[in-house]
C-alpha cells in the first residue's frame, strides 16, 4: 500500500517511503463474512478455534503482535482495527482520516477486521510479514496439518544489494551459476538476474535446496566482478578456482536434503531435535563429547601464530 501513502504527511510511514523503502501488510478477517472475495478466509475462520478474527485481538495481543514483528527484525508494526464507527489505531491522531478509509479499501477490510502494516525496507517487510502471517496461522489455527503440500522455489535472484555496504552480495553462495536467459542482464541490470538455485519445502519447511554450480573461468570472474572484487583481488583470493575451471570442469550441480527434517515430518514431532541422535542443547552443548572444551593457553599460542 505505498501508493496509498504516498502522499501522507504521518511521520511513520514517511521516513520510510522518502528513503525508497515500502509499506506492506495483511488483513485479518472478523467472524460472519459472507463476501465473496473473502469465502476462502472465512471458511478457514470457521475451523479455527479460540482466538478467531480481528475482532477478538485484545489491545494486549495487539502489542504483542508488535513485540514478535520486532523480534523478526521489523522497526515496529502498525495495527489498525476497522469498527463500525471508525478505526481504532495508535496511529489513528497523526494518520490523515481518508487515509485511513482508502487503507480499509485497499485491504477489503470491513467492520471486525483488524489491518497490519510494516513500513520498512522490501525484504524486511516481506520477510516479517511472512512469519507473522504463519505465527497467526498456528495461534489461530488455521493451517489444516492433514495437507501436504510441496513446493519447488527456483526463481531466488542472483545477487541481492547491501545498502549498509553499497555493493551486491551472492544471495546463494558466489559459485551459483545464473539463469542461461538472464545472462545478458549481467551489466545492464544484475538485479533481475535469477539463479539457477532450487530448495524444496514441504508443508511450509524447508526440506533441501541447492543449485547449478558455475563452470566456465569467463562467468565465475564476472561473478567476482559483480560482487565488487577487482580482477586482482578475485585471482588473489579465488585463484585456484578459476584455474581448476580453466581445465575444463563439467555443468555439474546438486541439492541437499535434510532428512532429519524429513523424519520429524514422517513422525509428527514437534522439534527437529526429538529425531536427531546426538543434538546439542540450547546452549550448544554436546551431551556425548562435552564439546565445546576448554582451549588451554598453549593452544591459543599456537593459533596465533
């Protein structure tokens, strides 16, 4: 909903909007709708049980909304209740009213539902978003677990750009080759590149992934040029790599699977740690090894040097 404020003069969303980032949300559905556009929602509200609806969320459970949205790595979340007579909002004084009622339209939002916005940069919003949508699933109880469902994801960017860095970074890893289609966006414009990269999920968990390595010297160096490495840096660093490629390494590529995770899917646990043989505590303690031990002052020594 950036174009719906684009304009606006509320200080939370403008700070954002000025230094290019965006304004997304969701909308969560009040009980006893019957409007077409939202008959899949309101069947899925009409299983959940307890909590259900925007009209049921204390102002206790709306901060702790926010509280979660920041633990995601979010500035804040603004939550915006549409009420017969209004909207209820902690921004409801500083928001222009009829932005208020063109942010109700954008979302088909009507009396009962509750309205969730995150002002920041595109992949936070999308990322905190996200969670919180699957977090409100659970507590809801939304999500029918007899389905299953699997998907392949094969259109990850090739690069994604640091701002704090001001270059691009290898949204994979730098040896992942891209999309044959894309490779004459390289110089142009790297941005849209794709990936040949893949992960599998299964029921909303990840269960593999991997990618098409890059075997031709040519494209690995301007891979290390797109990421910022002058040529002799990239031969200082990653020489031996280019070398071994001039010899004439094959298309080669592959996926990892977890099937510890698979496992604890099979099974029905609630913690990928109940279906592994030796997991480490929480605090990253192994029970079998005692690992991690203590580094006596002679070993610091001898890694220093």
């Amino acid at each position: 909903v950036s174009g719906a404020l684009s304009d606006t003069e509320c200080r939370v969303f403008r700070r954002v909007l000025d230094k290019g980032g965006v304004v997304r949300g969701f909308c969560i559905p009040g009980r006893g709708k019957t409007r077409p556009d939202l008959a899949l929602a309101e069947a899925l509200v009409d299983k959940a049980e307890g909590l259900i609806g925007g009209k049921d969320f204390s102002r206790r459970e709306l901060d702790e909304m926010v509280g979660l949205a920041q633990s995601f790595g979010a500035g804040g979340l603004v939550w915006i209740k549409v009420q017969t007579d209004g909207f209820s909002s902690p921004i409801e004084k500083v928001l222009e009213p009829e932005k208020l009622k063109e942010l109700s339209k954008s979302f088909l939002a009507h009396p009962g539902d509750v309205i969730l916005l995150v002002a920041d940069k595109l992949d936070v919003a999308r990322s905190v978003l996200g969670r919180l949508r699957l977090e409100l699933g659970r507590k809801l109880n939304l999500i029918d677990k007899s389905q299953t469902s699997l998907l392949w994801v094969v259109d990850f960017p090739w690069l994604e750009y640091n701002q704090d860095e001001g270059r691009y970074e290898a949204l994979h890893h730098p040896f992942t080759s891209p999309r044959h289609e894309d490779l004459p966006l390289l110089d142009s414009a790297p941005e849209k590149v794709r990936a040949a990269a893949y992960d599998l999920v299964i029921s909303g968990q990840e269960l593999g992934g991997g990618s098409i390595r890059i075997h031709q010297p040519e494209l690995q160096a301007r891979m290390f040029s797109a990421l910022g490495f002058p040529e002799e840096e990239a031969r200082e660093r990653f020489g031996f790599l280019l070398e071994a490629l001039e010899y004439g390494a094959p298309p080669h590529g592959g996926i990892a699977l977890g099937l510890d995770r698979l496992l604890a899917i099979l099974v029905g646990a609630q913690s990928i740690r109940e279906v592994i043989a030796f997991p480490k505590t929480q605090k990253a303690v192994c029970p079998l090894t005692s690992a991690p031990s203590t580094v006596d002052v002679h070993q610091l020594k001898i890694r220093r040097t």
